[in-house]
C-alpha cells in the first residue's frame, strides 16, 4: 500500500511556487501569476471538456475567476506527486483545498497544481461541488470570459 507523501516530498522550486501562487490568489494580484505559469500551461476546468491552453488565456481566465470569487480562501493543502495528464509523466505536485461562493451557492473544491523542473505551473485542474455550484459557476465564467473577449459569445439561434 502507498503511503502518502510528506509535505516536504516536493521539490523546493515547487514549494515555493505553491506559496507564491496562494499569496497571489489570496491577495487577487493577478501580475503576480504571470511568471507563475509555464508558456504552454494547461488548465483543466470542472466545467469545460477541452482544456484552456497557454500563459495568456490561463491569466485572462484567473482574471475572471478573481473577480467573481467572494469570499475566497485557501483552507488546506498536500504536496508530492502525481502523474499528469497531457503526457503521463510524472510530476511534482500541489492539491489545495479551497471554499468561495459564486452567485450565492457556496463552492467546496481543490485546485491540482503540476510543476516542471523549474517549479512553474505546467497544468492545472480545478475540482468542485455541489454540482449546482458547478453551473453556476460555468455560466459566471462563460459570461466573464465572453465579456473580457477572451472567447467569442455563442451564436444566437434565428
């Protein structure tokens, strides 16, 4: 039986990117996450099939995401490894436990964070329930992002 890892088990350069990632979130500086994210990151949404690929949509969508949280905070967090899902390799990695609210429903989830050697964030899969709260919080998203320009608004039907 695998026994789970310790909170030291991560390489330093990841360690340090979970705590300057938590900081930037917790403090809603969106810069700060810049330099956090590899050129090519993935983000794994709860509420998308297909990732949202690259440093420039994946901040554009923090964008949204920072603005409509209410209430966010980081409530607890793992470190090790995991294996990742773009290539099946394995990584060092971060899981941490979040709670928010988005249009009144409160939102329990966790954030999974990959690293590379660098310890920048290479891919991203975000985790929520209840599943209500999963709506709601596509169609904020959705809007957000529509509303930023970052993806075009979906055809009327005539």
């Amino acid at each position: 039986m695998a026994t789970a890892p310790s909170a030291d088990s991560a390489p330093a350069p990841a360690r340090d990117a979970v705590a300057r990632f938590r900081d930037a979130v917790e403090k809603r500086e969106l810069a700060a996450l810049d330099d956090l994210f590899t050129p090519d990151i993935r983000f794994y949404s709860p509420v998308k099939f297909q990732p949202f690929e690259g440093r420039e949509m994946v901040v554009g969508l923090f964008g949204v995401l920072l603005r409509l949280f209410e209430d966010f905070r980081y409530v607890g967090s793992y470190e090790g490894a995991a294996q990742t899902s773009s290539d099946g390799s394995e990584a060092p990695s971060a899981v941490l436990l979040f709670r928010t609210t988005v249009s009144g429903k409160e939102i329990h989830g966790i954030d999974l964070l990959h690293f590379d050697e660098a310890g920048r964030i290479k891919e991203f899969t975000v985790m929520v329930r209840p599943q209500s709260a999963v709506q709601a919080l596509g169609q904020a998203v959705y809007a957000g992002l529509v509303a930023d320009g970052l993806v075009p608004p979906l055809a009327e039907e005539g």
